[in-house]
C-alpha cells in the first residue's frame, strides 16, 4: 500500500531527527537545549493541531498551513561546575529527606502502642502524614529539582507516524536513550545517583507497617463489644462538665459522654441521658436497677445502621432515628415500635457518687450499634 502522504517540509525519518545537531551545537544560539524533532524557530506547532495529519484520513490531507506560531523556547544558560554542584547537594539533601521520613514513618508506626478502643498518642496519626509527606515529597520534590537544575534542556516535537518502528528507527531510539541517560548527569554524578536510589529504594520500605497492621487486632473479640464507659466513670456534656442529679428537669433530655481520655470523641460512647416521672418507666427485670429516680441512659447509637438516635418526643417518650425513622420507646427500655431496628438501644446502667454526680455501674450490658453477622446480638 502506498502512501499517497505529501512530504512535509519538516518531515523526515527519526534517526535524522535523533540526529540532529542539537542547538548548542549550532551557531545560532548558546544553551544546551537539543531539538530531536524539527527545529523550533521554524516547525508549527502540534498541539496547535496545524501540523499534525489527521488520524484515517485516507488521503493524508493536512490540515492548516498556518504560519509557524510556536513560541520561541529560551534555554537557561547552563550552570557552572560550582552551581551544578551546589544543586547536585540540593537534590541529594531532598532525597535524604525522604529517607529520612521514611525512617520516621516506620519508627513512629512502631514506636506508639495503639490499642484499638484505648485512648491513643493525638499526635500519632499527623506524625505519619508529615513523615510520608517527607519521604514522598523529598522524592518527588528531589527529581523537579533534578529535571530543573542539571538535566539538559530540551524542547522536542514529535510529529505523527505510522506505527511500527523501523529496525533503524528502533536503533536510533535506544541510542537516544543512552544518550538521556548520560544527560541526566546519573553516570558520572555518583552522589545524585546513590541518594536516589536510597531514597526511592526506602520508598519500597513505606508499606511495612500497613502489612504488620494487618491482623494487629486479630482475635480481639471484645473489641467491637466495649465501649468507653467503665465503672464509677462520670457522666459529663460535650463541654466536660458533669452532670448532677437534679440538673435535669422532668422531660429533659441530655447528651452525655464518658468523663475518660477523649471520651467526648469516642464514637462509641455517646449516649442519652432521659429523665421522666417514676411511674413512667416501665422498665423490666435488672432494667430497673440500671435506672436512677426516673433517669435512663441509652446509647445514641442506632442498632439498625449506626444513625445518631437524638430526637426525643417528651409526650410520648419516643426516641427517633432520623436516618430510616425506627422510634424506640425510652420508658419501657427502648425497644423497638417501629422501623428497620432490629433490636433496642443498649441501656447504661447508671448512679450517683457521693458529691450527687451521675456514674455509669460499668459498660453497656450489649455491643452497641448495629447488629451484624458474627455478633450474637
Ligand atoms: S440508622 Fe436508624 S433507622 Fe436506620
């Protein structure tokens, strides 16, 4: 089949291209800028799409022979053996950066006990995202910095062609990637080069500690069933203050927390304080015992998917979950009436110490939240 293509007046094989003369070779400007297409004082620009041949076009029409409107491209001129060491130091201090976050990564990871539902180091999870940052950053910031300071620079054009290379062509190709690589500095600079395989070698370091994750809490059976509320722990508002018998009028509703080490946060803890007239719960069993003169305290946290179970009907003692709309009825121990819920909301057994604070008697008696495979409840 022939190629009825009209020969482009910048046109020509890649090896002539690839072997061009690069610009710094000529006497038409300084720098070390190499052109491997067409020369950029006179080729249109492609993607302009003035000088590229449409894809299928059986007649090899080109489109457009607009003037050559690419922008002249300025070389900055090239660095001194002073300044290109400089840089080299530049970039090798940017990777050792990154080893160096690396080495923090896996040294923070390890270093900080962290049991799951326990009070954690707040500053253990910003730690590893300022040492990834470090390790990824120096890397990624180390190469610009390369590319910038000590790797030729180079504009190149490539026009379209069939594919399929030419054994010549193939040829050319490896022989202008040899010489990239000897452009990038990498054979003759060893310091550039050892610190950048050392810093994009500890990358591969970086997943270590996800896969010694992994399992970490294996066979913590318990873990998905506590909560933070233990024996004796006061009952307080989002604000830390505790709450006393008697600072909730009859019908008041209140949001409480564990009085422990981030227990305001803990998203397992939240619960709802209730208080109505004795005679109004209809509590049964060990449920009574669990109740305090006509208060009650259920965990807010939905067991049908998790919602937040905040709104409380006063007349009629309702607790509704906005998400799917199950109500539970606070008096007779939040079962469920209606809705997706499975099951009632935990109830808190709860007291009051001897200065007249609201303690919890210990945990929720069930896991709380949604009921799930596995669990029983
Ligand atoms: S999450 Fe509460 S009803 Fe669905």
């Amino acid at each position: 089949m022939t190629d009825n293509r009209p020969e482009h007046p910048d046109s020509g094989s890649l090896p002539d291209k690839l072997s061009s003369p690069r610009p710094s070779d000529q006497a038409s400007g300084p720098g070390n800028t190499r052109e491997s297409g067409v020369s950029s004082g006179s080729h249109t620009n492609s993607s302009s799409g003035t000088d590229l041949y449409t894809a299928g076009h059986g007649d090899g029409q080109r489109h457009g022979d607009q003037p050559a409107q690419a922008a002249a491209h300025a070389p900055p001129a090239p660095l001194s053996e002073r300044d290109a060491k400089i840089a080299e130091r530049k970039v090798a201090s940017l990777f050792l950066l990154a080893v160096i976050g690396v080495i923090s990564f896996i040294v923070t990871f390890f270093a900080q006990e962290q049991e799951f539902g326990q009070p954690g180091n707040v500053y253990f999870t910003p730690l590893l995202g300022v040492f990834m940052a470090m390790a990824l950053g120096g890397v990624g910031a180390g190469a610009v910095l390369w590319a910038k300071l000590l790797m030729v620079d180079e504009e190149a054009v490539q026009e379209r062609h069939p594919f399929g290379s030419k054994p010549d062509e193939r040829a050319a190709t490896a022989k202008a990637l040899k010489q990239g690589l000897a452009d990038t500095g990498l054979p003759r600079r060893k310091l550039l080069r050892n610190t950048l395989l050392l810093g994009a070698g500890s990358l591969a370091l970086l997943p270590l500690p996800f896969v010694g994750f992994l399992g970490r809490f294996q066979h913590k059976e318990r873990v998905l069933g506590t909560t933070s509320w233990v024996e004796g722990v006061r009952l307080i508002r989002q604000n830390g203050t505790p709450v006393k018998l008697g600072d909730l009028q009859i019908g008041g509703v209140e949001s409480v927390f564990p009085d422990v080490f981030h227990g305001t946060i803990a998203a397992d803890s939240p619960a709802l304080l209730i208080r109505m007239r004795p005679e109004e719960l209809r509590l049964e069993g060990e449920q009574q015992d669990w109740a305090y003169q006509g208060h009650v305290v259920y965990s807010s946290i939905c067991t049908h998917l998790g919602c937040p179970v905040k709104l409380y009907e006063q007349q009629t003692h309702y607790l509704l979950c906005p998400c799917h709309q199950s109500i539970f009825d606070a008096s007779t121990g939040a079962e469920v009436i209606f809705g997706p819920a499975a099951r009632a909301l935990p109830q808190l057994a709860i007291s009051v110490d001897d200065e007249g604070y609201f303690i919890a008697e210990g945990d929720f008696a069930e896991p709380i939240g949604p009921s799930y495979w596995e669990r029983g409840t």
